[in-house]
C-alpha cells in the first residue's frame, strides 16, 4: 500500500541547482525511487561537476543540462530536450538558489546600510526571477498536460530573520558580519509566489508546494555550529539527506490532495 502511494517510479524530475549540495542529494535519491531526473545547472559544463552523480544512478535516468535559471530561452532549450527525451516533466524542483557564504567578500556580509544593490539585483535574480521564469516555461506545459507538481525550495530564514546574534563572535573577533537581506526576502517572497501559482493552476491539477528548510551541516566553523545548535529545538543542524522524504512525498500521489503549502522541515527553529 504505502509502496503504491509513494511511487515515482518513471516520473519526469526536473531539478533547478541539481548539482548543489541539496540538489545532488534529492537527484540521487529520486533516481533511486525508479524517477527520471532531469538536472538543469549553471555549474553543468564545469569539468567533473557530474560524475559522481553519473556514477551512481542508473544508465539512461538522468541527464544533466547546462541550464540558467536566469535565461528563459535557456529553461526552454533545456525543457525542450527533456521532452523529446522523456515527454512532458511530471515534477518540477526549483532549488537553484544563492547564497552568500561565511568566507564571502566583507562588503556581502557587512551592515545593512553598505549592503549593495548589485548583490541584491543578482541574488534576487536567480532566487526569484529564477524560480518565476521555470514556473513560466515548465509550469505552463504541464498545466497543458493537467498534471504536475512544483516544489519551491524555501528557507527557514525566508519565515523568519537570521538571528544575527549567531554570529556576534564574529564581529567580536573584528569583522563586521551580519547574514544579508536579500537571500531572506527572496526566499519569503518565494512562499507567496507558491500559493499564487497553486490557485491560479488548481483546477488544471498542477499542484505547488513550498518547502521551508533549516540549514545543513557542511562542516561549518565549530563556533557557528554552537551557536546555531543551540538555537534548533533538536539541538542540531540537518544530514544533507534529511529532505529527501519530503520531496519524494511531494512528487507522490501520497499529496495528492495539498497544493499552496508550506511544508517546513526546520528541527523545530520556527517553533519557538
Ligand atoms: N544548504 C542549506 O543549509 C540550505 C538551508 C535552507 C535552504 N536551502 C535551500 O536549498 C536549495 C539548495 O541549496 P544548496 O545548499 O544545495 O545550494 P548550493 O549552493 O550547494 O547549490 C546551488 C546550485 O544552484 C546552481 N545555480 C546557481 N545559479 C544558477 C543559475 N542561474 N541557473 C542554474 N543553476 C544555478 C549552482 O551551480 C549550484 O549547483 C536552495 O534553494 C537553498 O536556498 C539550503
């Protein structure tokens, strides 16, 4: 029973920043499930990007396509040869995102008031623009199938502000370090732009979900893990494989009936 409700077995993926952290782990394992993955990423012609990805999925589910999310002839170009190869995808996951790193140029992470609007206009330009541009072009064709499932990638602080207050030992040691605004306001405005798309295409039974993360460990700095830790009700941060039940769940028909929701998978950050 729950083997049938969980199936996804020959549905078309297609996943936005599949090579990411993230990305790989939900291509590896929705290949795993009998899926067909389709990877759209910048970072696709970079040499040795894929191969460990090729390395452990089966032959002929899975295809890696330099695409960027920003471009819409480039989303269209890359959809194109997903269909001819497999049809029309049944899924969408738009996790291609950015982010600044902790070891970012000081300007990225520096005060509010110095933070500049190039980072702003380039972050919200995949973040966003990136996500509406693939809902546009993907999207519409599934809505012209009357099925599909879209899962926006969203973020804890996307519900909530950074806690800034994390990274005072860095400002104590000197630098001037504050987690930037515009990946929060990408990600927030990402939760609306689902529930608009999950009404507008309800009755053509493409459903659209967002899915609210908190952050993975990625051997971070002992100090920021303590502090961020501390903060998490489970007293930890995500295994980089933590999510891939959720979005497994969402493809399935096993959601059959949600669409519009925000489905937060956080160690309980936003419950306190
Ligand atoms: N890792 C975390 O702690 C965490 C926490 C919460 C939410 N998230 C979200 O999960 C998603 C995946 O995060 P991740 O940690 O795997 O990120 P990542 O930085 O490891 O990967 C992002 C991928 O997106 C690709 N990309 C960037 N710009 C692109 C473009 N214009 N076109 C196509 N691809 C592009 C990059 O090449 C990269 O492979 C993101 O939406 C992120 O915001 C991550």
């Amino acid at each position: 029973m729950s083997g049938e409700l969980f199936d996804i077995e020959n549905r078309v993926v297609v996943v936005t920043g599949g090579l990411g952290q993230l990305g790989r782990q939900f291509s590896f394992s929705l290949s795993e499930c009998g899926a067909k993955v389709a990877i759209f990423d910048l970072a696709a012609g970079e040499k040795g990007a894929a191969s460990p990805l090729r390395a452990g999925i089966h032959e002929g589910k899975l295809c890696v396509l330099p695409v960027d999310v920003t471009k819409r002839e480039s989303i269209a170009a890359g959809l194109a040869q997903v269909k001819a190869m497999w049809g029309v995808p049944h899924a969408l996951i738009n996790a291609a995102a950015l982010d600044s790193p902790p070891d970012a140029p000081a300007t990225e992470n520096g005060p509010f008031e110095n933070y500049p609007e190039s980072s702003w206009d380039r972050v919200l330009d995949v973040n966003l623009k990136g996500v509406f541009l693939c809902c546009q072009v993907a999207g519409a064709e599934m809505a012209n199938a009357g099925r599909g499932s879209i899962i926006n990638i969203g973020s804890i602080y996307g519900s909530v502000s950074p806690d800034q207050r994390i990274y005072e030992y860095r400002r104590g040691s000197g630098s001037s370090f504050f987690k930037p605004i515009a990946y929060s306001a990408s990600k927030s405005a990402l939760i609306n732009l689902t529930r608009y798309l999950a009404t507008y295409w309800a009755e053509r039974n493409v459903r659209v979900n967002m899915l609210t993360l908190g952050g993975v460990f990625n051997n971070q700095d002992a100090e920021f893990l303590k502090e961020y830790c501390a903060r998490v009700p489970m007293g930890r941060m995500a295994r980089e494989d933590e999510y891939n039940g959720a979005v497994v769940f969402l493809i399935s028909d096993a959601s059959a009936y949600m669409t519009g929701s925000n489905l937060v998978l956080d160690g309980g950050w936003t419950a306190w």
